[in-house]
C-alpha cells in the first residue's frame, strides 16, 4: 500500500507563510498607492487645464462684447460676463491713433477682472474691423 499524496506533506509545508502574505499585501500596497498618485495628478491636471480654459473663454467673451460695442459707436463701456461668470466683468477703452492719415485707426484696450484673474488685452480696429491683437 502506497501512501497518499496527502500523508507525503508534512503539516509545516501546507499554505502560504506569514512572510509570503506579508511581501504580497506589501507588493498590492505599492500597487495601490502609484494607481491612487496618478490619479490624484491626473485630477490635478485637469482641474489646471479646465481653468485655463475658463479663463480664455472669459477673455475672448469679454473681447467680442468689447468689439460689438465698439462697433455700435461707444468708445468705453464696462459690462459683466453674464450669469455663468457673475463675478468676473470687463472695461474697455478706445484710443484714436492717427486721424490725419489713418482716421478711424483705433487702440482698444479690454481689461477682464475677477477673483484669481486681471488680463488686460490690447487690439487695433480700422473702421470696425480687427487688424491687430
């Protein structure tokens, strides 16, 4: 009669040691913590980018009601940026640069404010018309 497998091992062989699990929960933390560190700096990132944008999307609003106001005849003006962006405005300018040679040559400068953000935009109209930004 031949002995089973079973009665071959001894009851010191069977399972995994206390070491063994230690290394493999140490492997799965670090596992877990790089997987968390990037996702951590991907969301960082984004929330970068996203208020890049938000603050161009001002700027180019406010730039474009700046133009339409310009081109309605007033050469200041002020206004907000709507509801979307109820803290954020803009003032404009206008300059006439030369009336002998070029009339109706102007310098427009916009000025975008709110909290965490003044840009100041300056742009060249010639009878209504963006030459220069």
């Amino acid at each position: 009669m031949t002995p089973s497998p079973a009665r071959l091992r001894s009851n010191n062989e069977s399972g995994f040691t206390l070491l063994e699990i230690s290394i493999a929960l140490a492997i799965l933390g670090m596992g877990v913590f790089v997987l968390l560190q990037s996702q951590y700096m991907s969301l960082d990132l984004f929330s970068i980018v996203n208020d890049q944008v938000n603050e161009e999307f001002m700027v180019d609003q406010a730039l474009a009601l700046a133009e339409l106001d310009i081109l309605s005849g007033n050469d200041k003006g002020e206004g907000d940026l709507g509801e979307l962006y109820p803290d954020y405005a803009y003032t404009y300018e206008t300059e006439f640069i030369d009336d002998i040679e070029l009339p109706g040559l102007m310098e427009v400068s916009v000025l975008v404010t709110g909290p965490g953000l003044e840009e100041e935009i300056s742009f060249r109209v010639y009878d209504g018309v963006l030459i220069e930004q």
